[in-house]
C-alpha cells in the first residue's frame, strides 16, 4: 500500500487480533448473523486488516453494514438459492446477503468441486459487500489450487477510457497461487487507478490523490494532486489512467470483471444492477489436474525468489511481489497488534454502548 | 491501435486476403507442414491482419518463422505429447511446434471438455510463437463460451515493478465472450506498456515511444520520447509504467501469466525457459453452464451498446470497447485488401523466388 494510505503514527491505537475479530463477531450476531456466519464474515475482515488492507477491513466496513442491516437493506440471514449446478460450476442467488458471508461458501463449494473434477467455478447474484478480494484466493492456496476471485460493485464510479459517463464499480479482480518455502503469490488490484475505499481513506488521514486517478463529473480526467472529493463528487479512470499508459487495459480488465461476475451470474450489467445488488466469481483451479503439486510449488518458489531478491532500480529499497508485503504485515500484526485509526476504535466502544454488546477496545 | 503503428499510407500495398492466405500456406508447406497445420497457421495470421493488428500477422512473423525452420529450430511437424488429462484439463508438450500451429488445436480441445463439462483449460509447453492471441478467445466465442488465453513468451524483455533485471516477457492475456447482435468484446493486450512487435514497427515506419514504455539495461525507465533500440538495447516496463498510474498491476498481470503459462504447463518461470520455449495457457468456460447463453447475449448486448455509443470526452471521437474496431477492420479489410508496407509484399515475392513457390502478390 502506498504511504499515504497509512494511519498517521500520532492516531493509531494498536487493537490486539482477538479484540477485534470478537467484537466483530459480536456485532454482527446482534445484527442477526448465525454463529457460523458471524465467524465467516468476521475472518473476511480481520484477514485484511492483519494484511495491511485496512481499506478493507473493520474501520471502513464495518460501520457501513451495520448502517445497512439499521435501515433494512441487507439480509442477515439469507437463504442462499443455487440457480444453475454441474460438477465443474453453479450460480448461487445470495438473497443479499453480505459478499463476506456467502463468498468464502461459494470459494469453498468451487474448492470441493475442483477436488473432484479439477476445475470449480461458482458465480453469484445479489449479494452485499465483498471485501478484500485477496481472502478468496487464499481460502484455495491452502488446498493447492490456484484461486480466482472477480467482482462487479454496480457501475456508478469508473468510466470507460475516453468515456464521459460511469459505468463499472471499481470492479476489482484477485488471482493467488501456492508456493513452497516463499509467502504465496496473492493479487488484488481494483480496475480502477485506484480502489474507491482508499480515496476515502486519504480524507481522514490529510493525504493527496495523484493525476488521472480521478475524473470530474462530465469524465474529464483531472490531471492535478488533490484532495479526494466525497462520493458523488468524482468518477474514476480505469489503472493506467491514459491510453499511452494502458488505460485501455484497466478498462478491458473492468469489461471483464462485468462479464464474468455481473453478466455471468445473471445479475446484469453493472451499470443495470441496483445500489446495493453486487455480484461475484470465484474459481479454483487444482494443480494437480495439470502437473504435480510439488512440482508447481518448487517453479514457484524460484520465481518469487528471483522477484523479490533481486536489485531495485535506484532509490527504491526492495522488489516485491504482490502478496509478499502483506504476509511479512500479518506476523507483524499477529504480534503488535492491528494499527487502528482512534476513530475507529471510539466508534467500536460507542457501539459497544449503543448495541449493549460487552466488549471494550483496546 | 495508437496511429503510431499504422502503415503510412505512401508505403502501403492493399493485398487481398487470399492471396496473402495462399501464399503464406504455401510458405508453411513448404517449411514441412502438413496441409491442416499449414491451413491452421496461416488462418492465426491472417485473422491478426484482417483485424488490424499487423504486429502480429504476416508482415513481422512470417520470415522469422522462415529464419527459425531455416535454422532447424522449429519442428514443423510435431509430435504433440499429453502429459497429463483429466475431463476439464490437458497438459501438453508441443514437441517445438509453432504456437500458432498447436494452440489452436489446444483450444479445440479446451472447448471439447467445456462442451461436456462447463469448463476446459489446457496448458502447453515447449513451443514456438503463438501470434496474436485475440484468436483463441475468438474460437470459444463461435460455441457460445468465455475464451482466455495466455502466453509465457520466455524471460528477457520485461522487467518487475521497481526491479533493474528481467525476468518475463511481453506476457500477454486475451480474454473474450459472445454477444448476440453487438460485435463480440474481444480483449488483447501485453502486459508490458506495448507489444515488442509494436516497437518494432515503429522502427519501420519511423514513430517514436512514449515515456515510460522502455528501460535501460539498468532498469531505469526512459522518461523521453526515443527512437525504438533494437532487441538487446532496451527493456519493458509493465504496463501502467509507475507505481502512481497502476504499474504494480501490470507487473502482477504479468505474474499471473508467468505462473498460469509457464509453471502450470510445466514449462517453467519464464526466465529460466530456452529462447524460444514458449508456453501457453487457454481456458473456454461455457455459459450455459452458469446461465441461458441468450440472456447472457442479451445483458452482453446491453453493455457492449452502452459502452460503444456513449458520449466521449472532448477531443474524442468516439468510445470503443476492446474488439470492437477490430471488428470493424475486418469488414473493411476483406473488402478493400489488406495494407501492407510495401517491404512486406517485396519480402514475399522475394520468398516465391527463393522458395520456388508459384505465388505473386499483389
């Protein structure tokens, strides 16, 4: 993550793992969930947060669901209906259901079918939030599959290169791999220049947004350094911002995640789909139907060793590669605890309070 | 395609497409081909110049194909092994086959297992260029499936995010799906900044490269408009080109080709493979499986409209969708001839001579 995506020093309460994962638990059984549900979701938003992607974790999120079960707009406990199966694929409609409550069961339904057949695919319609796309990859890693995880957030952010009008979310993808010895290769990037939960990151902590990450409301890139304007205030451009710079490319990627996750699924195009009605892919793929396991991972383990011990061009400290970063962040976290913004953690005891749940931060 | 590529209009000869399609077969029989393989390679080149994407065709490939059988580094007739089956998966060795030779038949198979099981994805190693890979997807696209493609071509060109060595080569993915009445969406890109073939021709036709396409041998990034180096004189930034504008998604994009091509194929990392050991990964994905294929046709004509007549932002004409233009030039092509620089079609008349085949173009 760049820097200017991290919670100042002066601000960061450190929040031991398990005082956060139970007071997440905590809060969404009082919103409803079962159990199992509230220990899905919970894991989906602690992994990230023991990553470094707070973009994505509690202090962003969670206020947010809680505000959408309030209002009646997400479903605590939905009745997940299976549309379309074959041993290789199914569509699941969500009932709206949070993304991070019936996501890992779609990775985990698409992890039995690749067991059996080699390849699982599942694509689901009408759920809520998604989070941090990396978990699904990482639910299949640990069963020596390659995992693919793929997402349509609507279509009123990101315009099409050269276009004046949105019509995609952020519509991020995630691609992870196993190795042997080295951290395993996990990628999640949004299509957009930028994801739509770090722009809103850079208002509490006094940072800047870069030119051509955003666009004005009539599509027009904005090409200077400033402060990200609320929702409602900006589109955004695909990753590469403009064409010499392959912003092509981020939109065909941004195609592609409304392809797969939105059409696929049934749920539509982005841009036809309702407020709060996202969609999602999941695959897994068994390395084993292709080659031995032991084999990919020893290849693995040369690649990643090769990237991330190799000589950085001048004034740049390391070569990372995607994944690396976030696994040396989560023994760091598993052992100082998570570097959470003040705010966020007042808002967890002023929930605690309004909730009459029984936990107190840190 | 940016005009910088195009042929300038002084130096092109229009060649109808089947004279350039019969002569480049001969050319390929002549190399030791059998009549199908030689039909089938042939029709990879000509579909990349009927669609505009000269790059890839006849014009830059066909005489290192040539210099490569001359060279007896290229087995025209291969005995394409299968290393590892299962009803959803292949792995193949393509006994140093042309890519543009074996894939095709790769991706037949692909579709084969997607047509019995929902999904096929078969991975090659050990074989030659694989020319454009919009081919691939389009194949899937004809038996209403998701065609995906990508390529592991070696190590030497492209270098990580921040790193000073390279370890991938232009690293391409296409990625495509049917519409009903709408062009097909048809996505093709390297995830370098631009194909090394496209550098190429800009040598020929006497353009420039924008800043941060290129490196030095030290990895630093050419931040000036140059003059395309040779190969050996330069590397490739992955597309984005810096951090700021998504340049860590290019470098993972390239990762994943490296991991999905190379390593799953058995091939190996890209930078540990020969010269010219290529590797290759394509994937077709049947809708039906998930959804009715005409509702899928329907939502993807909804989109593609969407997309296609929306109002540009000034200074542009037009919002296209990946394959769309592409599309378009094929209508054109197959009417008013192919425009070849006139250096191509000497090369080929020059080749009947040397070759004793009975063609002459135009």
């Amino acid at each position: 993550m760049l820097k200017r995506f991290l919670v100042p020093e002066k601000d960061r309460v450190y929040v031991k793992e398990e005082a956060a994962r139970g007071a997440t638990e905590m809060i969404f059984r009082k919103m409803g969930m079962t159990d199992e549900d509230a220990t899905r979701s919970a894991d989906v938003l602690l992994t990230s947060d023991l990553r470094g992607c707070e973009s994505h974790g509690v202090s962003n999120m969670l206020r947010n669901y809680v505000a959408l079960y309030g209002a009646g707009r997400q479903n605590p406990t939905p009745n997940i209906k299976v549309l379309r199966e074959s041993p290789v694929s199914a569509t699941l409609d969500a009932d709206q259901g949070l993304g991070i409550q019936v996501g890992p069961q779609a990775m985990e339904m698409a992890i039995e079918k690749a067991e059996t057949t080699g390849i699982g695919a599942v694509a689901i319609q009408n759920c809520g939030h998604v989070g941090m796309l990396a978990y699904y990859p990482l639910q299949a890693i640990k069963h020596d599959m390659i995992g693919v995880c793929m997402v349509s957030a609507g279509g009123g952010l990101q315009v099409p290169l050269w276009g004046s009008e949105p019509v995609f979310g952020t519509h991020p993808i995630a691609w992870g791999a196993p190795a042997d010895k080295q951290p395993p290769f996990v990628f999640d990037v949004a299509t957009t220049q930028v994801a739509a939960n770090k722009l809103m990151l850079t208002r509490r902590i006094g940072s800047h947004l870069e030119p051509a990450w955003i666009t004005g409301l009539d599509g027009e890139p904005i090409m200077d350094e400033v402060d990200s304007p609320n929702y409602g205030g900006f589109y955004m451009l695909p990753f590469g911002g403009t064409r010499e710079n392959g912003g092509h490319k981020g939109y065909g990627f941004a195609t592609i995640v409304d392809i797969m996750s939105g059409i696929l699924s049934g749920n539509g195009p982005g841009f036809l789909a309702g407020g709060n009605q996202h969609s999602q892919f999941v695959m897994a793929i068994k390395i084993e139907a292709f080659l031995d396991a032991a084999d990919f991972k020893a290849d693995m383990d040369k690649l990643l060793e090769r990237l991330s011990t190799m000589k950085p061009v001048e004034g740049q400290e390391r070569v990372y590669y995607a994944g690396l970063i976030e696994h040396e962040e989560v023994q760091i976290r598993k052992e100082q605890g998570i570097p959470y913004h003040r705010e966020v953690v007042d808002w967890f005891n002023q929930a605690a309070g309004e909730l009459e749940l029984n936990y107190s931060l840190p």
